[in-house]
C-alpha cells in the first residue's frame, strides 16, 4: 500500500463534486424531465411562451393562464407495461409534472391562444395596455 500525501484541496474538489451531484438528483431520478423546460419573451404587443414537452400527447397537457403567470400540469404514459422482467435498463420518466411561470407583465388571459406541435407547445398571450401613470409634484413639509 503506497502512501499519498495529503492534499486539501483534492478534499475540496471531492466535496464540491459530491454537492453537484446531490443537487443534480432530481433530474437523475425524473429522467431530465422534471418539469418542462421554458423560454419566456415578448414582443411590443405579446408574451411568448414555449416549453419543451417531449412524448405528452396534447390530451395529457392542461394549460392554465391569469393575468400574472402560466401554468403547465401533465402527464407522461407508458405506451404499454414491460412484460418481460428482464430489462435491462428503463430511464424514460412516467408520471404527472407541474410547472408554474410567472409573467414579465400583466397580459389579457381570457384571449390568449395556444398550439402544440413536435413536443414544443407555443403559447401567445396579448399585453394589457400600460395604464398612463400621472404623477404630481409632491410638496416635503
């Protein structure tokens, strides 16, 4: 058995790799697939949402919307039950997901549209006008 000098810092790099991978468990466990993942952004009339479902038929998806934020609810299926016991390997999550995105500004729920294509759903909501803020001159006694 060959000694090893002690060195700090590959203590360090232990423990730091130890945290990343305690931090990583929800994606090891669900697959990567623990919520949908999101891009968020806005034109001069609209807030653009498209999230990233891959194998959710449009029937498994719930979509709901308020004036502040989005909220995506599903579930992903088995196609059909593994009958054979000898697999070797399953890593595809099964399960419902929840996700909810809060808004950059207010918009106008009851006229938003929605399409889901290719496990992308695109979510299209108009802005409510910016109410014209009038401001006073405010005397300091």
């Amino acid at each position: 058995m060959a000694l090893v000098p002690w060195n700090p810092f590959r203590d360090m790099d232990n423990i730091g790799r130890e945290m990343s991978s305690f931090f990583d468990f929800p994606s090891k466990i669900f697959g990567g697939f623990s919520s949908p993942r999101v891009d968020v952004y806005q034109t001069e009339d609209d807030v653009l949402v498209k999230a990233e479902i891959p194998g959710v038929s449009k029937e498994d998806l719930n979509l709901y919307i308020d004036e502040n934020t989005v909220r995506l609810t599903g579930q992903t299926k088995r196609e059909n039950e593994l009958k054979d016991e000898n697999a070797y390997r399953t890593e595809r999550y099964y399960g419902s997901f929840s996700r909810t995105i809060p808004l950059p500004v207010e918009v106008k729920s009851e006229q938003a549209k929605a399409e889901y294509k290719d496990g992308i759903l695109s979510i299209t909501v108009p802005k409510v006008e910016p109410s014209k803020i009038k401001s006073r001159k405010i005397d300091i006694q």
